[in-house]
C-alpha cells in the first residue's frame, strides 16, 4: 500500500487527526523550551495516546504482521559520550570512597587513562544484555570531539563500532547539538562516521533530540532512510498520535521523503523530567504498552549507555534488563530501528 494513500483516507474521513498526524500546534505554538524544542507541557494532546494509529488500525489501513511478535519494540542507544569527563569521574570517585568501595575507587580513576576500565565504554555489556533475549538495538554515535553536553573521540571508537556492526547490530548517526537544522554540518559528520565505518549508514537521531516541523525532516531526507528523533523529552508518549513508522506531511498535504520511527520513551524524560523513580517508570511503560499493543505498533525505547552506570543511576541501570525481560513476555519483536524500517517498506512504499 503507498502512504500517500492512507493519508488521503485520513485526510478526508477525520481532518481532526489528520491535523495532529501534521503536528499542527507545533506550527501554531511559538514558545519553545532553551533547547528551541516543543515539549509535552506544550501541547493540548493527552500526549500518551496514540489516537491516529488507532483509527487507521482500526480501519484497516495497518493491518500490521511483525514477523516475532505481536507489537514491536525499537531498542535505540543515544551515544553521547564514550568515556567520563574529568567531573564525572571524580564525583563517581568521592561517591564510591563514601560508600567504602575502595576497589571501585581505584577502577574509576584507572577508567580516566583505560577506556576498558571507563563505565561508559559498555557496548559490549549492553550487547551481551540484549542477545540474551534474541534482541538487537541501534547506536546513535555523536561523532563531534566538542558538543553541547557531549562529544566524542571517533578514533578511539572504530573497533567497538566495527564490534558492533560485525555482531549485527545497527550504527546510525547523532547529529550535533548545532547541526539539525544544518544540511552542510549533517553532510560532513555522516561522512565522517561512514568514513570510519566503511559503509554507509541509514538512521539518523537529533542530539538532545532538537526538532523543527517539518524542517528538521526535510533537512533529514536529503541523507537518511529514516529518522527517529521524533519525541518528548520532557515526557513519554506518542508526539502526533502515531505509534507506527509514518512519512512526515506538511500542513498543505506535502509528503516529505523520509521514514519517522517515532521516540516513545527516553531514559532522562524520568529522571530529569518526570522525576519519577525506576519503578514508576515501569509503570508507565507498562501503561504505553497496553496502547501499543492494542494496534499492533511500535515502542521505540531511547536508554543513553551512561545510564548502565549502575553506581550513579542504580535502578535505572537495572530496569533495562528487566523491560526486556517484561518486553519479551508481552509478546514483543526487539530490534532494531534499521532492521525495522527493512521490514516496514515492504509493505508501504
């Protein structure tokens, strides 16, 4: 079926979700947080319904078959850093001579010159996890050295990322804090993360998931296969009522040429929004996926390799295997964004 199909119904049949599907109070709404981001608080949406997904899966236009499972969930990682900064190590430090764990101590301070030893160099860690339950995620690098609140060093990187690649799981691109918007800035980071890789990448997700509709995917298309920035930060939920992979519109009708694997639920929305502990996070994801699995949907889930540090983030560190676990028990396909959208276009053009 093409898309531009299933838009016209909508459309036509409910122009009241047809205007959420568009984002329309994102057109409308002029404030925008210190980030330039819409947030959740923004909107006049219960922004934990998925409403359009719902009519077109009740009407026929999603009759969606995933090929393990009864709704799918894309396991994302926003890397951000790979190895502490000075201040985090040192604080991670003092916390851990507090404690009394001296030993921990020690590996701490050795992390600062090892980057085996650096908690955040986990991507073998986070891969082990997810095998476990036959499950495949996406690393988002930052390929900056300097960014807003991140940066990375790419040289240091090349044989986990290719460790990563060989083991099937994907790699896609975190575009810089000042490059969203900015075709040249997005055009030379991708090259420089092909560069290192050897082959060329097809995902894409804004740092500190900044967004400006529907320039942000018109600026995305001209690169990416598919984009999955498209989120709250401050909240969990489903931003323009879609919890299935959807191609952006604009308020006149427009397609724009890209796939959107829309964000539902990013690790800090909790604790540094939401401030909700570990296991009322649970109880929300538990709620998100009651509505994704009514419609045969998708939950993206957005966890930052820094939150497997179990000695600052404790039981948020833990509640990834556990989702998992719960993940799998629902009935759920864990993959990956890539893996994902392989599997969409096959039915949507």
């Amino acid at each position: 079926m093409e898309w531009g199909n299933v838009l016209v119904k909508l459309k036509e049949e409910r122009p009241d979700l047809f205007q959420i599907y568009v984002a329309q109070e994102e057109y409308c709404y002029s404030f925008r947080d210190r980030h330039g981001r819409f947030l959740a608080r923004h909107s006049k949406r219960r922004v934990y319904e998925c409403e359009v997904s719902e009519w077109l899966f009740n009407g026929g236009l999603l009759d969606i078959e995933w090929p393990r499972g009864r709704f799918a969930v894309a396991l994302t990682h926003d890397i951000d850093y790979s190895r502490m900064e000075k201040s985090y190590a040192l604080r991670s430090v003092m916390k851990t001579l507090r404690l009394g764990r001296f030993s921990d101590a020690y590996r701490r301070l050795t992390g600062m010159l090892i980057k085996s030893y650096d908690p955040f160099m986990n991507f073998k860690q986070i891969i082990d996890i997810e095998a476990q339950f036959n499950a495949k995620s996406t690393f988002f690098f930052l390929v900056n050295r300097k960014d807003f609140d991140g940066g990375n060093y790419l040289d240091e990187l090349i044989d986990e990322m290719k460790f990563i690649a060989d083991k099937g799981w994907e790699i896609g691109l975190h575009t810089g804090y000042f490059s969203y918007d900015n075709p040249l800035k997005i055009s030379s980071e991708k090259k420089v993360l092909e560069d290192a890789l050897g082959f060329r990448i097809k995902g894409v997700r804004n740092h500190f998931l900044r967004f400006s509709v529907p320039r942000t995917w018109e600026v995305l298309s001209q690169f990416f296969k598919y984009d999955s920035t498209y989120g709250y930060a401050d909240h969990v939920g489903f931003r323009n009522g879609m919890c299935h992979p959807f191609k952006p519109c604009t308020l006149n009708g427009r397609i724009i040429s890209i796939w959107e694997i829309p964000l539902t639920i990013m690790d800090t929305a909790f604790f540094k929004y939401m401030d909700a502990n570990a296991q009322e996070a649970f109880e929300w994801i538990k709620l998100l996926v009651k509505k994704v699995e009514k419609v045969r949907g998708v939950i993206t889930l957005l966890w930052h390799n820094t939150t497997f540090d179990e000695l600052v983030h404790g039981d948020y560190a833990k509640l990834y295997k556990a989702l998992l676990r719960y993940f799998k028990e629902q009935g759920a396909w864990l993959t990956n964004c890539g893996e994902l959208y392989e599997y969409w276009i096959e039915m949507f053009k």
